[in-house]
C-alpha cells in the first residue's frame, strides 16, 4: 500500500513572537529582534512568553491552578490548534483522537527544593529532618517536579482529547520523534489523525541554572543565532512557549472538510556520535533520506552554541548553497522540545500564505539528536 499524504489542519503557537500563527509569521517576515528580558535572571536573558487569556482556551480556574506555566502553556496551544482545525466542539472525533507531546521533565517546586537544603545544613539529624519534609512538603503527585505527562492529561480533562497519548523525552529530539511517529502512522494507515506537539517554561531559574551548569547559556543580551560564536558568549536564549499542530491523512481531512495548511512529507532523525564533523557529515544524508533537494527557505532550529552553529551552518551552505537560512531562535527563541513543531507550524504557514513551495526545517540537539523535516504546500 503506498503511503498516505499527511496534512497540517490545525496550529496552535504562543511564545515571545504572539499568540496564534498570524502574530508568528509576521514575527518571522519583520526579521526583528524578539521580545526579550534580561533583567529579570541576569546576566540570561529569556523570551518570554505574551500575556494570554487562560480563560479562553482553560475556562475553569481550578484548572489552571493546578498546573504549572508549562502545562497551561499547552494546553492553551492545544485548543488553538483544535480551534484551527475545527475540532473544538466536536466531542466525537476529539475523544477517538490520539496525542503525542515532547515534554521535558516537569517543573520543579524550586521553593521547596531551596527551603529543604537551607534547613538541613542546621538540622540535628539531616536524615530524619530529609524523610520529615520530603513526606510533608511534596506535591499531590509524590514528586518533587511535575510529571512530564502530566501535560497531556490535562489536555485530555480540558479538551476532551481522550484517545490515546504518548509523551517523549529527550530535548530537541523528542519533538523530532513526535513529528516523525505522528507522520508515519498516519501515513501507513495506521490512525486519520494525531495531536502532537509540545510545551516549555524558560522563565524559571531552575532550568538556568542547569543548562548554565554545561555552559549552553549565552550571555548577556540577545544576538541572532548565528552571530553567537565564541567559546565566551556561543549558547542558546530560551524561550517560553507551545506549538501543537493537528495531523491528518489527506482523504480523512478532505472528507470532514477541513483545509489542509502544508503537507509534511517526511521526517528524517539520527542519533550520531558527537565529534567534530559529526553534525556537517549527518546533516546532508538526513536532507537526502528526507527528500529535501531545493527548498525555499531552511528553517534551522539551531540552538546558537557556537561550535554547533557553525557546523550545521556550513554542512547546510554546501548541501543547498542557494538556499536562505533563517533561525527560529531569532523569532521565538529556544523552548528546547518545543523547537521542531514551532518550526513545521512556521513552515506550515509559509506553505499556506504562498510565500513558500518547500519548506526544511532542520534541528541539530544542543547535546545530542539531529533531525530534518520536510514540509511542502497542499
């Protein structure tokens, strides 16, 4: 049986560039510098996310108090995506549809975690004072960070996703992997249709801190992704935000109506051994096991640390020299999982509005995993 064409009928996108995928292809066509902040975590700057409307996407306020910023942030993306594809009101077709999220892991309770350390250097016995507070202190959920899948739970309570959910971990990749899974079972016959997508929080000082603690932080106001090297001030700026897009096989979409945005054609991942020339070496084969030969423009999820930058620059100047480049960090900056579908929504939209035919989308893990998409119009 050949394969079934996969189409993009729905998007849902908040980050520092908007709510919504208008406010994010005009973010993208202006070429500006994102809203940034670098005064609230100095000497790291980070792309907030706009201000939203929980109450239009999550109507009950017992539900957004239970969540986290990243899992409201998903949600609310989700039910744009279910609103662009017109899906929100239709309780049938959603409780049968299947979800993939690309979650990190969980936001950590940061004041607890702060109050535990500082009592146990005073503590007479740090044993006992540990097991006391961990037993009292802890969250409903008996973990110190939220459950990464925790995100597509409240997507199922809220919107009424109720078929079944897969969560991925693992950076960057995870939301390769979801896209990928996504297009090859809807392509194979497999379902007619999945939610995927994925959410983060960079305003935490948390995640900082880890990411400072590998040296992957760039520092101390923003620079466009590629104009980041030096061993002293190459990283990425993370960015608050969620992209969810609405798959479908083109027979399923065209029967209930719905317009197709894109098609995404192929994804292509590998998982190489990082050395020198590993990145430059991988990145053209992926382009070929994708499909990719003469794309308008190549959306590169790079993540601005230096040495990776500049690789993936130069394997993609060679493999297709007439080709733009253009970095979704410069217009969302870096929401880690949540890279690859911001960059197949963009693509999408490009695709949709005409101002593309070919779209790849390529996404080089700030440690490991490497990827490419190729999404062309409907």
């Amino acid at each position: 049986m050949s394969a079934r064409k996969v189409v993009v009928t729905g998007i849902g996108v908040v980050s520092c560039a908007g709510e919504g995928i208008e406010a994010h292809l005009a973010a993208y066509e202006a070429g500006e510098a994102p809203r940034t902040d670098a005064e609230t975590f100095a000497p790291y700057p980070v792309h907030p996310v706009v201000p939203l409307s929980l109450d239009t996407q999550i109507p009950k306020k017992s539900d957004q108090r239970q969540m986290e910023p990243w899992q409201r942030l998903g949600v609310y993306a989700a039910g744009l995506a279910l609103d662009s594809a017109g899906l929100k009101d239709d309780a049938a077709r959603k409780a049968a549809l299947h979800l993939i999220v690309a979650s990190g892991g969980g936001e950590r309770d940061y004041a607890v975690d702060g109050a535990i350390l500082t009592g146990l250097r005073d503590a007479a016995d740090p044993g006992a004072y540990l097991n006391e507070h961990l037993q009292n202190d802890l969250r409903p959920t008996l973990f110190l960070a939220q459950l990464s899948n925790l995100l597509a739970g409240n997507i199922a309570i809220v919107h009424g996703v109720t078929g079944a959910s897969r969560t991925f971990m693992g950076e960057e990749s995870a939301g390769v992997d979801a896209l990928r899974i996504a297009q090859a079972r809807i392509a194979s016959g497999q379902l007619d249709a999945m939610l995927v997508g994925g959410s983060y929080n960079a305003e935490r000082a948390d995640v900082l801190l880890v990411h400072e603690m590998g040296g992957f932080l760039h520092t101390p106001d923003y620079r466009p992704v590629f104009s980041r090297g030096g061993a002293e001030n190459g990283g990425f700026i993370l960015g608050s935000g969620a992209a969810f897009l609405l798959l479908e096989s083109a027979e399923h979409a065209a029967a209930r109506g719905a317009k197709a945005f894109a098609v995404i054609d192929a994804v292509a991942n590998d998982r190489v051994r990082r050395k020198p020339g590993a990145v430059a070496e991988a990145l053209p084969r992926l382009l070929r096991e994708a499909g990719i030969e003469n794309p308008d423009v190549i959306l590169s999820g790079a993540t601005g640390v230096a040495s990776l930058a500049e690789e993936e620059a130069q394997a993609l100047k060679s493999a297709l020299p007439d080709t733009r480049i253009r970095a979704t960090g410069d217009v969302i900056g870096h929401p880690i999982e949540a890279v690859p579908p911001f960059g197949a929504a963009i693509a999408a939209a490009l695709c949709a509005a005409g101002k593309a035919r070919e779209v790849a989308i390529t996404s080089v893990g700030h440690r490991s995993g490497e990827g490419v998409i190729r999404v062309t119009a409907a």
